[in-house]
C-alpha cells in the first residue's frame, strides 16, 4: 500500500516535468496550428546552455533564464526567418520543423559531445526530505517540480486571461483571418508568441536537466511525451496539457513499477483510446 | 522540374555505374565500422570509433601494402537499425570486411545477417550477448573480445566472500547484453552460496526511475546495477536523491569510463564500487599505458583514458589489420585464407594478454575486479583489485552442462 503511494507521488512529479514541457508546444500549436516538431531540440538546446551559465555562475536561477532565453530567441527566429514564409500551410512547417530538429540535434552533438549531462542544482534542492505519514526520503527537486508545474500553469493563465496579448492569442485560435482583418499584425504577434513558447520549453529543458539528465536523445524523448501529452489531453488547451501530463506520468510511473517490460504500453493504450473515442483529445476542441 | 529529374536521374545511373565497377574497388580494402552515434549511447559509440580509428592511425590506413578505406555508419542500438546500416554498407559501399556493432541484440541481428553474405567478414565491435557467438554462430562473425557474462569473472565470488553481500537485487535494462551480464555475476554469486530475490528489468532509455528506486527491498545488502550510458547516470542520481543508501556492484558499462567522465555530482556516491571488466582506465600494465598514451595523442578531444569501447573497436580493427597483412592482402574466394588466419590469429592485447579464439571464434580474454576511486585531480577512475586470465566463454564450466542451462533470459539465471 505504501508502495502505491510512492508510486502515485512519482506520477505526480513526472506529470508536473512533462506538463512544463509540453505548455511551450502546445501553446504555439493553439495560436499557429504549427506541430513544431524542434520542441526536443529547443528544450535540449535550453538545458545544454543552462548547463554551462550554471557552470560558470554557479546560480541556478540564472541558468533557468539563460537556457529560457535562448530557446526564446533561437524559436522566435525559426518564426520569423522560416516558419513564417510558409504560414498557413501546416504541412510544409511540419516537416521543415522535423528538418531544424535533426540539424540542430547534431549541432548539439558536435558542441556538447554524447556525454551525460546533468546541471547541478542549489543546495537547497539536495537530497531530500522525509515524507510524513509515508515516512521514506523523497527528493527535494521532485517536490520543487509540482510548485514549479503549478506556478507554470497559473501564469500562462494569467497570460492568457488576463492580459492583452492573451486576449489576442485567444481571438487567434478562434478565428485568425478575423484578427488579420482587424489590422494586427498576425506576423509580429506569431514571432512573440514562438518566443514565450521556446522561453517555456528552454526553460523546462533546464528543470529537465536538474532534475534527471540530459544526454543526445533527450530531445526526442521529450517530443514525445510531449506530443502524447497534448494529443490526450487536447492540441492547444493548456487544461488538456495538465490533464494529459498527469494521466500519462501515471501510466508510466505504474507501468514501470508493476510491470516494467510492458510499461511503455500503458501510455500509447491511452493515446489510442483518446484518439478512437475523443480524437480531438480530453479537453480539446474539435475543428470546425 | 521534369527535365531537371530527368538530368538527375541520369546522372545517379551513370554515378552509379561507376561505384558499381569492380575496378577501382580491388585497388584498396573498405571497411565499414558501425556504431552507437546518436542516443543514449552516442557517447560510447563515438569512443568506439576512435578506438577503431587507432587501429589504422597506427598502420598508417594501410594493411598489405594496399590502402585501407573507412567508412563509418551509425546505428541506434535497435537490431534493425545495425542490420540497417551493415546493408547499406555492403550493398552500396561494397565493403569487404564490417567492424562493429556495438549492443548485445545488435550484434544478435548481425550474426545472423552474416550467414547471408559469404563475401563480407563481420568482426564484432563491442557487442557482447552471449549467443552472439554460443549458440548457432555464424563462420564469418568473429568476435576478438568476451561477451557479457565473461567481463564479470570474479565479480560474484568478490561479492559474496570479501564484501560479504548474502543477498542482492538486480536492476538492469531489458535486453540481450545485460541478461548475459547478470548470468556472469549470478552464475558465480549463487554458486557461493548469495541470493538474489529481486530483478528489476527496464527499458533501454528509461528516464524516470523513482518508482523502481522505492521498489527495491529494505532487506538486501547491495544492489547489482547494469545500466549504460545515461541510463546509469539517471538512476544512480535518483536513487541518491530518494536517500538510497545500499552499495551497488557495477556492470560492466555501469561504471565505464564514459560514464565516470559524465558531468554530474552523482560519480561521488561510486567510489569503493566493485565491477566486472575487460577495460581498466588506470591499469598499470605496459602495454596499456601505451595503448592510452597513443589514444590520448590521437583524439585531444577524447574521453580522459580510452573507454571499454574504445578498447575492443580497436582489438577489432588491429585484428583486421593484422589478418590482411597475413594473407597479404588476398580476399578472394570468399575471404577462405583471410577467415582460416582470423581463427589462428594470436596478438598482444592492450591489457597484456595473448587474444586468440575459441572454437566459436569468441574470444577467450582477460577480465579484471575492479574499484572505483577519486583520483588526485577529482576526476574518477577504476583501480584494478584482481585481473583474472583467461576467461573462457563457459567461465571455466564444462562446455556441455553449461550450455544445457539454456539461454539467457529475463527468468534464467534464478536463485531467489
């Protein structure tokens, strides 16, 4: 019984990491009906950096802003230059994202080496602390994550909202021919927007860092999950996102304690039941 | 756009009548090298390059007097992907010998790929899961190095007798290379009289392994972790963030030295770590100090002493080499002289022993005990506590009884 609450907990704490990492992804397919399949990349990109501020600053914090920064700024130019050429033409951005994606992750390759990372954390975040009533260690980053997972959440809310440009983001999703022909520069408004979300995904690759590792290959295991988390939980929904990150942190977090070998199988059985009975995913709207 | 396609097409027949041409392909000898370069274990792959890429640094990419061609694949540790790649370089490269790959299942899948194409010599890089070579072999894969249950000779019986271990849960990835390393350690631990009640087998890339941590029983004394790559560094880091506080015995690519140059603060937890291996960073031996030396000068850029992989491309490589020269170059008639030299071929190994072959055409090899430590500079590194010679493929068991315990699995070896 224990044993199953522990296991419940680490669920908690992965879907807080996976639903950090898809708000990026899912917030640029909302407005822009773009799969940026670079996510990994961006997210991979954002960790390495943060890895090396970390190193020569020695302060956490400002390796988070750094790795966000610069997926920000490496996103809003994959925007700006390329992705906005082909705007509306979903399809060819696709693919052109899964190009910048393998490019970019044999850059890495080539700058960081095939060597493990990991970003070493403030000492306050060491080690762990005991749980109450379950009383067994449990490490402080994980805990950190569901505070970080739900400051997340609540300020993309905030920003969605409450603010101007939540509201155009929103007025976006509904009908963008609409808020073109009221005179706002779509153009100006998508490049912002690629940025916040690369600023999420840089940002959540440095959590990511942190808290597990990062290693060539991270980056397409994070696409990943990623993608299966907002096809669950709904493309464009940041509610689907949370949703979607909790049921499959679960599924794989039981999975691998109570049946390792075929614990990868619990996720995809859950994508496939969304994807057979609510194809738009969980909380997503169905296209008109 | 037609017109264009058309210009293309015709310019790749031509193209391809010239690469199909057996002139400009008997003028030199091409071997395609295959291994890990992306994933999580691109870091080993890349060393094994390196270590492949000595072998002919050292002979100037010459063997017979005639010029040696390298051509490099990458593989992503999945049978196919190896199978993949060694096709391609048949196929399209025409190579006459292949070097690698890697993995355990990988080299599995190649095995049985080589029993196909009677014209190309397969020399396996690092791969080492036991039926690669034990069981149904294929005469033209040779494997210069052990396999997975060899490289922990003496790690079971050091467990049991001096660090006094009476029970041990096993944590490894689900597949071919670590069954094979558990039966090394189990065939020798039970045999002393130890117990293992627990195996916990992962996939390959697990990121999370936190509920796996807390599954592991209060009651045994240690727990035998055979993880590569970033696998190993995740779980090592997590099961110390949870306040995990057992001693753990080492695979043999669990405390590689790639995974000791890692970046992280998880390394310092290792120190006192006993493994299995066939690859010492910091052996003393002659011959070996050489071996890093000459790494070190080659690859600036390496791993701080040249790791297990980096270890047997090259024993693979210098085979090659050493082949070639022996039958003066002469591939012809299927490679018949080249094989019957390969399965006589005795050299010095980088760890001073005499590598030759068994009738399997599997190495029969040193291994060594060995201990993590922190050297003076805080980098990290293995010690050698005991270096075993000779390790045959059946570990000194009658070849018989100890085929009749059937292949390795998930459920065999078991002594609960």
């Amino acid at each position: 019984m224990k044993f199953f609450f522990i296991v419940f907990f680490n669920g908690l704490t992965l879907a807080a990491l996976y639903f950090i990492a898809a708000c990026g992804f899912t917030l640029i397919f909302g407005l822009m009906r773009t799969v940026n399949m670079a996510h990994g990349a961006l997210l991979l990109l954002g960790a390495y950096v943060g890895y090396e501020v970390v190193e020569i600053t020695g302060l956490w914090t400002v390796g988070i802003i750094a790795g966000g920064l610069t997926s920000a700024i490496v996103g809003a130019a994959i925007q700006a230059y390329i992705l906005g050429r082909y705007q509306g033409d979903e399809l060819r951005q696709t693919l052109i994202t899964i190009a910048i994606s393998i490019i970019m992750a044999d850059l890495m390759l080539w700058a960081w080496g095939g060597l493990t990372y990991q970003i070493s954390l403030p000492e306050m975040l060491l080690g762990g602390v005991r749980l109450p009533i379950l009383n067994v260690g449990y490490s402080s980053v994980r805990l950190t994550l569901m505070a970080m997972a739900a400051v997340t959440g609540i300020l993309l809310w905030l920003l969605i909202a409450k603010t101007k440009l939540g509201i155009i983001i929103r007025a976006g999703v509904d009908d963008r021919e609409m808020l073109q022909a009221l005179g706002f520069e779509t153009k100006k408004i998508f490049v912002i927007v690629f940025a916040i979300g690369g600023m999420l995904t840089g940002m959540a690759g440095v959590i990511t860092g942190s808290a597990l590792s990062i290693a060539p290959g991270t980056d397409m295991q994070f696409l990943l999950s990623s993608l299966v988390v907002v096809i669950v939980g709904g493309m464009g929904s940041i509610g689907g996102a949370a949703l979607g990150a909790l049921l499959i942190g679960m599924a794989e977090q039981y999975g691998l304690a109570y049946a390792p070998t075929y614990g990868v199988v619990f996720t995809f059985v859950i994508m496939i039941a969304v994807l057979a009975i609510r194809p738009q995913g969980l909380l997503g709207r169905s296209e008109k | 756009m037609i017109s264009n396609f058309k210009k293309i097409l015709a310019a790749s027949v031509i193209a391809a009548t010239f690469i199909a041409n057996p002139v400009f392909a008997a003028e030199k000898v091409k071997i395609g090298v295959i291994s890990i370069l992306e994933g999580a274990f691109a870091a080993l792959g890349k060393d094994g390059i390196r270590g492949a890429e000595l072998a002919f640094i050292e002979t100037g990419n010459k063997a017979a007097g005639k010029d040696v061609e390298i051509i490099v694949m990458s593989s992503d540790a999945s049978p196919d992907s190896a199978v993949n790649a060694a096709r391609k370089l048949i196929e399209k490269d025409k190579v006459d010998i292949i070097i690698g790959p890697l993995s355990g299942s990988e080299g599995i899948a190649l095995r049985d790929l080589s029993k196909g194409y009677q014209g190309v010599t397969f020399i396996n890089g690092s791969s080492a899961a036991q039926d690669t070579t034990f069981r149904d072999g294929s005469d033209n894969f040779f494997r210069f190095g052990g396999d997975g249950a060899q490289w922990m000779a003496g790690v079971g019986t050091y467990s049991y007798e001096k660090l006094g271990y009476k029970k041990v849960a096993v944590v490894a990835e689900d597949y071919s290379f670590p069954y094979t390393q558990v039966l090394g350690f189990m065939s020798e631990y039970c045999k002393a009289g130890g117990r293992v009640p627990n195996k916990f087998w992962t996939p390959i890339g697990t990121k999370d392994y936190s509920s796996i941590v807390y599954a592991i029983p209060d009651d045994v004394d240690a727990i035998f972790v055979a993880l590569g790559g970033a696998d190993a560094v995740n779980f090592l880091t997590q099961y110390n963030q949870a306040g995990g506080n057992k001693p753990i015995i080492g695979g043999t690519i669990t405390i590689d030295q790639s995974i000791l140059d890692s970046k992280g603060p998880f390394k310092k937890l290792l120190v006192g770590t006993p493994a299995g291996t066939p690859t010492v960073s910091d052996f003393e031996g002659k011959e070996w100090k050489e071996f890093s030396a000459s790494y070190a000068k080659s690859f600036p850029d390496g791993l701080s002493a040249p790791s297990i992989f980096a270890h047997h491309y090259y024993m693979a490589g210098k085979a090659a080499l050493l082949g070639l020269e022996k039958v003066n170059g002469d591939l012809s008639n299927n490679q018949k002289a080249f094989r019957a030299v390969l399965e006589k071929l005795e050299f010095v190994t980088p760890t001073g022993g005499t590598m030759r072959l068994d009738e399997n055409r599997n190495g029969i090899i040193d291994s060594f005990v060995t201990e993590v430590f922190e050297r003076e500079d805080g980098t990290f590194g293995n010690r050698v506590l005991k270096v075993i010679r000779n390790v045959n493929q059946t570990m000194g068991h009658d070849a018989a009884k100890f085929k009749a315990l059937g292949p390795v699995s998930r459920d065999n070896p078991s002594c609960p």
